[in-house]
C-alpha cells in the first residue's frame, strides 16, 4: 500500500485527523474480557497510533499513514513536508503521496461551514508583484531598469522580457503580476486528475457535501470583502488556506504526488472570528480522514490498471 504523509498546519488539525485513522470505539461482538476478574477488556476497535520521528519532527503514524504538524504558513509546511520526505527516503520507505489537509475558509457560492473541499488546482495567491503607476501612463517618465534586475527576472510594466515575450497589452495600474508572468516559475500546481477523482468519491461516503475547485495559498488571510472579492474575480476559487501550494512545492522537489483537502470552518470576507464554527470543521475532517483509511484505494497515486502491462 502507498504511504501517505498527511500534512497539517497544528495540532488541532493533526488530532482532527488522527481520532478519524484511530476510529471509534466499539465493542467487538467475538471478543470477551480478559485480564484479572476480566476487569480489563480489550474488546475495541479503535486503532492505536505509534509515534514516528521525521529528523527534528515527530509524527504519529498508523499503518501507511502518517500525519505530520508541521506549523502554520507556507515556510513552515514546505519545511516540515520536505524534511519527512527525505528522512523517509533515506530510511528506505519512501513516501508515495502528500496530502495537505486542514481547516479553511469558504468563498461565498461554492463552500459552506463544515463542507469537504478538494482542490484541483492549487494556487498561490499573493505570490508575486503589484505593478501600478502613480501618474496616467501618457504622463510616466521612462522607467529605467538595471542589469541585475533584468537577470532576476523584473521588468518595468509594458517591456518585454525573455519569458513572457512581448507584452499582450497595457498593465492596469493596480495589476497583480503572477509568478508565470514574471518568468519566475509558476504560482499555480494541478493534482492529478485522477486522484482527485478518487478522493472525491472515497470521501463522499462521509455524508458531508464535497466541493472540488481551487484551492488558494495565501500569506496574509483574507479579512475583508474587498480582497474576497479581488480573490474571487481573479482566480474564482472555492477555498482558501496557507499551506497547500508550500506543501505541493516540497512534494514536487521529490516527485511525489500531492494534493489538498479542506474542511471549511467560515466564510471568506469580513473577519468575524464569532461567526467561525471550528467544531463542525474539524469534525469534517476527522470523518475525512476515517474514510481515507476505510477505503485506501483512494490514497493511490496511480492505479495498477492506469499504469499499463510491465515491459
């Protein structure tokens, strides 16, 4: 089976998943107490987790699955993803998948509180520039750019630049420049189509409602209307967190597949902490979780039938 690392921004998140991979209790009806007077009973179902240590990382693992908190924002998840990917690797049990998972806010329209998100493209979405002008554009002076930073790759709004070639047209005062349009990589990383797929319909057995969409990673949360808004019209998408475009980053330095699940815990727009509803997000993402494990033929990369016969 594919181990899976599960990558989560606290521990809140990390406990959320893990009492879904332990799951419930319940007595087993072949079972009968054992132990002195048979006051200890053993008769569970619920899985316990053993602990796995990730270089200065501890993880709680069961089976295939280990779950790592790695610590809020982007720096802190892309170092966390990768330093468990190369512990693992250089222990010999290499991981197969990433999954960044963890609360999240919903944008009006496509996510409600408490509903499953899958991100089917995952975006970084203020990495970048703002390019805007003071003046009217007849009335700027010629803008002047020195050698280091056309070799860093920055160009005045309007010039063309080895990557992107000629401009299509003129920068709007105010425009966001993407990393794709600074010819510095790209801001923007696709799951696998499939395993979207999968995992939507392992994780529709939860009885939640399950959104797929885009996922944006931002450094700065979204606290008003206005910059939802701005998200909105940009990048239309359905949730927004802070960790899943680091985490995709790291999974792809070791060629490891990735992708994100969110539970929403508020709406995106004017911050309104008494709105959120924490319970109902990470109760989502416990039941998340348990269907991961009850049905891991979501937790594979590529299936053996999609892979074709062995040459």
């Amino acid at each position: 089976m594919t181990r899976t690392l599960i990558v989560t921004a606290v521990n809140a998140e990390a406990d959320a998943v893990c009492a879904g991979l332990m799951g419930s209790w319940s007595r087993g009806r072949s079972r009968t107490p054992s132990g002195p007077g048979g006051l200890v009973s053993p008769d569970w179902d619920r899985q316990l987790l053993t602990t796995s240590t990730l270089g200065p990382y501890v993880g709680r693992r069961r089976g295939p699955v280990t779950v790592l908190a790695a610590g809020p924002a982007g720096p802190a998840a892309a170092a966390g993803t990768a330093v468990a990917l190369s512990v693992a690797s250089a222990a010999g049990e290499p991981f197969g998948l990433v999954i960044a998972m963890g609360v999240a806010g919903g944008f009006r329209g496509w996510a409600e509180i408490g509903d499953l998100v899958i991100a089917d493209r995952l975006v970084a979405a203020d990495l970048g520039a703002e390019s805007g002008l003071d003046e009217p554009a007849e009335a700027a002076p010629p803008v002047r750019i020195s050698e280091m930073d056309r070799n860093l790759g920055f160009y005045p709004p309007g010039a063309p630049s080895p990557q992107t070639g000629p401009p299509t047209g003129p920068v709007a005062a105010g425009a966001f420049l993407t990393m794709d349009e600074l010819g510095l990589g790209s801001s923007t990383l696709q799951p696998d189509a499939g395993l979207v797929r999968r995992m939507t319909t392992v994780l529709g057995v939860t009885g939640r409602r399950i959104v797929s969409g885009t996922v944006v990673s931002v450094s700065t949360v979204t606290g008003t209307e206005r910059r939802a808004a701005a998200l909105t019209s940009r990048l239309d998408p359905v949730a927004e967190a802070m960790e899943g475009y680091a985490v995709g980053v790291a999974a792809g330095a070791f060629g490891v597949p990735v992708t994100e699940i969110r539970a929403i815990s508020n709406l995106v727009g004017r911050r309104d902490r008494a709105s959120w509803n924490m319970q109902s997000a990470l109760g989502s993402l416990r039941t998340a979780a348990a269907a991961l494990v009850a049905h891991p033929e979501g937790l594979v990369p590529v299936p053996q039938a999609e892979k074709g016969p062995a040459h």
